[in-house]
C-alpha cells in the first residue's frame, strides 16, 4: 500500500506487518488481538491465518479479487470481507488495451531491437497489426469488462461478450460460451472474476477457437486461463500471441512463460499507478474506520 496509506494506519492502529521479518516476534504475540487485517487481492488470507485470529472482525482487501479469501467462511466467523470497488476499473482496462496494443504492434519486440543495437546493424522489425476493424470478445462483461469493451469501440472495433448471467442494459452482442466467443473474436480481452466456477474458463479449445490470429489478453486473475494449454497454444501457433497482467503462481510464473513468442508480460500492475492506489488506499482506510466505529463498512462483500 502507498506510504501515505501506512501513514495513516500507524496513526490509528497497532499495525503488525507480516512480511516484516524484525515484526514477527510481536506478530506472534498480537494473534489472538488482532481485529482486522489489511490484504491485497492477489494475496488474500487463507483459513489457516483466519484460524489463527480469534478475535477478528474484518479482512479489508485492497483490491475488488475476493478469490484468496474463502467468503463463507469470513461470514461463518461472523468476519466482514471488504474491497475496493469502482476506482480500479479504469486502470485495469487501460493496462489491458496497453496490453493489446503492445502485442499488435510489436512493442515488447521492437524495444528489444533497438536497445540490442539490432536495428542499427540493420534488422527490421516484423509488421504488426492495427486494432481497427478487429473484432474484440470480451469475457466477463462486469465494470471492468465494460471500461475495456468502450475503449476498444474507440480504437475502432467491434465489441462481443460472454457473460455469466445474461445482460439486459448492453448493446453489444452476447454470446452462448466463451468457445462461441472466441470464434467470433480476433482479440480475447479476460475480465471474468476468478472463482471456482471460472478455473480454467479458458482452455484448450477456446484458444483453438481463438484461432491462428488470435490474440489473448488476461487482466483477471492467472486461475481462469489453463496455463499449460496457453503455453502450448503460444509455441504452436494455435493462438497468434498473448498479453498478460496475471498468472497462476505470482510472482514466480512458469518459466516457459519467459520464452513464448508474441507474449508481452507484466507483473500484475493493473491497479498500480499512484492515483489509483492512493484511491484504493482511501477505501481501506474507510472500510477499516467504520468497522471500528461500530457500523457496518461501505464495501462488504460476503
Ligand atoms: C492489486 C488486484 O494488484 O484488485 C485486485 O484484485 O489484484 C489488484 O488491484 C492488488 O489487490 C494489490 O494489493
């Protein structure tokens, strides 16, 4: 979390931090004291730890993934989760037209160029391919689903979607299954919240209906792509090529990952600009002040 966030949760709270090796002694010590605990969304906090906290009342995620906290059982303790709704969802869909547009015209690939003086001695740089007239499919059509979808219509493509539940407030065309999508897409933009439910949603024959041209952008969470099937769809050409925020085991990705071709990577930043942090940070600090004033916190979620 930003400085300017910490600063204010040293100023009210007792803070334990548990990654700070020096603290862990008085970690140790606080457990059974400890009434809320502070997470990002790509960390969670496992049962075992919820276990471990006998007096807590609230898990404040700073980020909207509720995937690392087992819900039902926060609620079952009588423990509110909380996240940071609304104020990431710009971000995350401008990383992931970055992201795009990054695997389209080369980006990753055409830096490496330059900066290895391969340009200058004379090498050109493959071309790429522009967006406009693309068929984009977007899976899971939530709010940030939506911000990609409206930023891919002004670059000047046509929006498709998959979505859980069926939609009555869109204009853009549904499709059955993420298969159906991805048929009809040229770029698979993956918005989808991470669940049981959405392991996987991506695999072997989606990316087969992605199809040679295809390109797979993932903003969600690495869990709903089938990381070996991906893998195998980016070596063979199956799929034409990738743009990743996200993977299964972060920060220490398959290593295969370092060697697929047209895959642009990045170490899950799609939140990660100060303005948005410091917004996120806000809405932690809310949610934490208004449990502990005895009310119920804007941003409960089980
Ligand atoms: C953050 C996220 O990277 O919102 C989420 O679920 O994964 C991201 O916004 C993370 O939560 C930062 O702590």
């Amino acid at each position: 979390m930003m400085p300017l966030v910490m600063e204010e949760l040293y100023r009210d709270y007792t803070v334990h931090r548990l990654y700070e090796p020096g603290d862990q002694p008085a970690l140790d010590a606080a457990l059974s004291s400890i009434r809320a605990v502070a997470t990002g969304g790509g960390s969670g906090l496992s049962n075992g730890w919820i276990e471990k906290l006998p007096s807590l009342g609230i898990i404040a995620i700073n980020g909207v993934g509720t995937d690392k906290v087992d819900l039902a059982f926060a609620r079952s303790r009588n423990i509110d989760v909380t996240t940071t709704p609304g104020v990431l969802t710009d971000d995350v869909a401008d990383l992931g037209i970055a992201l795009m547009l990054a695997v389209l015209r080369r980006l990753g690939e055409g830096d490496r160029l330059v900066r290895e003086g391969r340009w200058a001695a004379g090498e050109q740089l493959p071309l790429g391919h522009s967006p406009k007239g693309k068929r984009i499919g977007v899976l899971g059509l939530g709010q940030i689903g939506r911000a990609f979808a409206l930023r891919a219509e002004a670059f000047g493509m046509s929006v498709r979607y998959w979505n859980r539940s069926r939609l009555t407030d869109v204009k853009w065309v549904a499709h059955e299954s993420p298969a159906d999508l991805a048929r009809d897409s040229d770029v698979l933009a993956v918005c989808v919240a991470a669940s049981a439910a959405t392991q996987n949603i991506v695999d072997a024959s989606v990316l087969e209906a992605l199809g040679r041209q295809g390109i797979v952008i993932n903003v969600a969470r690495g869990s709903v792509i089938d990381e070996d099937a991906l893998i195998a769809a980016l070596r063979s050409g199956t799929i034409a090529g990738a743009g990743l925020d996200v993977f299964v085991n972060e920060p220490k990705i398959r290593s295969e990952f370092y060697s697929t071709p047209n895959t642009v990577l990045m170490p899950h930043q799609g939140s990660a600009t100060v303005e948005t942090r410091i917004a996120m940070g806000q809405l932690v600090l809310a949610n934490l002040a208004a449990h502990f004033a005895g009310g119920k916190s804007p941003n409960i979620v089980n």
